[in-house]
C-alpha cells in the first residue's frame, strides 16, 4: 500500500516474428545458393569478413561450408580460448562445389580481428576493401602494409578488390562493445560506403547470448531483447536492420541441423546477392543490359 508500482516485466518473446523465414525448407535457399551464377564469366564476388577479436568470424566461414558440403567442415582455423585474434594472415577461402569439379563464385577473406590493443591496424582493412592486400600477409599491429611490400597489390583487379563487407560482431557483446572498437567499424563502414561496397552484419553466438533459443532456433525472431540490441546497433553504426543476420555458427556439433542451416543460408544468400550487385554495377556502371 502507497508503495511504487513497479513496471511489468517485458516477456521474453514477441507474439508474432518480426521478420519471417521458411524454417521447413531449407531446401531452396540452398539449391539458390549451389545455381547462383554471375553474368559476367571469370569474375567472382570477394566476401572480406571483419570484426572484433572472438566475434566467429572463421567459424562463419566453417558454418557456410558445413552446410554447403552436407557435413561439418573446419578449414578455416579458430580458437575459442584465445584472447587476442588467432587469425593472422590474410586468408582467402575458395569452396569447391560437391562436383569436385568447380567453385562457388564466391571467396572469403578472413583477416585478423579488431581490438583496442593488439588488433589489426584500421588502414590494413581499408587497404584490403581497395584489394591491395596479397593473400597470406601477415598482418603487423604496429604498422600497417607498405606498398613497398611484395604482399601489396600495386595494380588490383575487380577480382582483388572487395564486393561485400561482413562485420562479423558476438550478439552477447553487441551493446558492450569497447568504444574504440565501434569508431573502428564506423571508419571502415565509412571507408567501404566511399567505395561503394555494400555492408551487412552476421551476430553470432545467439544461442550463448540468449539461452532460450537453445531450446527453440525458430524463435530468434521473437527475441524482443535482441531485436532492441540490433536496432540500437544499427542506429550506432548506420547499418539497416534489413542488413542484419542472427546466426549461430557450427562450434559443438558433429552433425548438421537443419534450422542452423536456415539462419546461415539466409544470411548467406543475401550476401551474395549485394556482392552480386556489386560486381555487376562495376562491370556495367549504366544499368543497361546490351
């Protein structure tokens, strides 16, 4: 009596998603993904994932491949238990179609995370985006890429360069994130718009970060917290929601499951389409179709 009332607390789920996806068939976004073709012969969509230290990146581009090859697949190295980025080297990773006979038309590069300390230097990434970079340079904290270094493509082709940024963010840190590290998106997101390379965000860990989806995937879009989180990092970075992708990466499993597959193909699709238009709009700046 006379007390303050206090505020109901907020259900944990929506009543209804706030964006919809066909969680019973998998089955098309994939054969999407396996018939994508660009117009252009021998040009290819160049997918650079960045994004802080631990975030999933690799385990990103493990995940596509597990679910591309049917199985669970670990090219791309990772380290959970590393404190600083276990990545080091500009890597590409080419994904051979089930065929053996031929490749996606598409590669991921995968770079050294971004940190406060010991991450890699903001100039290397905007370097990369303008495809300067050689595969397997190793990237120096203290200096960035010379172009005096013979890992540094003087004369890059369209195929060098990047069609599509992917910052990759943990979704349990996505509102906790080091200041310094958010300025460091925000300069690259500047970097890749001046370039005209569209961007997106993959959030990882969702699982981790909200245990209730560990009963239920299909329920990541009722998740009222972290629709709230996602709209306040877009907000924060200039990203639109419609370019925001929740998944959850392939990290304990030994089998494949078919609503992981769903969150990570339908991310997956949409990256190659804005890469597509990317590469398109570079071969063809009109629009016209001759």
């Amino acid at each position: 009596m006379g007390g303050t009332q206090s505020t109901p607390e907020q259900p944990p789920f929506l009543s209804t998603p706030w964006r919809t996806i066909n969680w019973k068939d998998y089955q098309n976004p994939l054969q999407y993904v396996e018939s994508y073709k660009l117009p252009s012969e021998g040009k290819q969509i160049r997918i650079l994932l960045h994004g802080p230290v631990g975030a999933g990146k690799s385990s990103f581009i493990n995940s596509v491949q597990s679910v591309l090859h049917g199985r669970i697949y670990v090219q791309a190295l990772s380290d959970t238990g590393f404190k600083y980025s276990f990545t080091e080297k500009y890597t590409a990773y080419k994904i051979q179609k089930l065929d053996q006979r031929s490749f996606y038309p598409f590669v991921f590069n995968d770079i050294m995370g971004l940190s406060p300390i010991n991450g890699v230097l903001v100039d290397d990434v905007k370097l990369a985006l303008m495809g300067h970079v050689k595969e397997g340079y190793k990237f120096n904290i203290e200096s960035k890429l010379s172009d005096a270094d013979p890992h540094y493509i003087k004369s890059p082709t369209d195929n060098d360069k990047v069609h599509i940024l992917v910052c990759v963010i943990n979704a349990d840190n996505l509102t906790l994130m080091h200041q310094a590290t958010l300025q460091q998106i925000r300069e690259i997101r500047g970097k890749a718009s001046e370039l005209g390379i569209p961007q997106v965000v993959i959030l990882t860990k969702i699982d981790k970060a909200y245990p209730e989806l560990k009963e239920n995937l299909r329920n990541v879009y009722k998740v009222a917290s972290l629709k709230k989180k996602m709209e306040q990092f877009s907000a924060d970075v200039g990203i639109p929601m419609n370019c925001m992708f929740p998944v959850k990466n392939y990290s304990e499993e030994i089998e494949l499951n078919s609503d992981t597959d769903c969150l990570i193909l339908s991310a997956l699709r949409n990256i190659i389409n804005f890469g597509g238009d990317c590469v398109n709009f570079r071969t063809n700046p009109s629009g016209r179709l001759d």
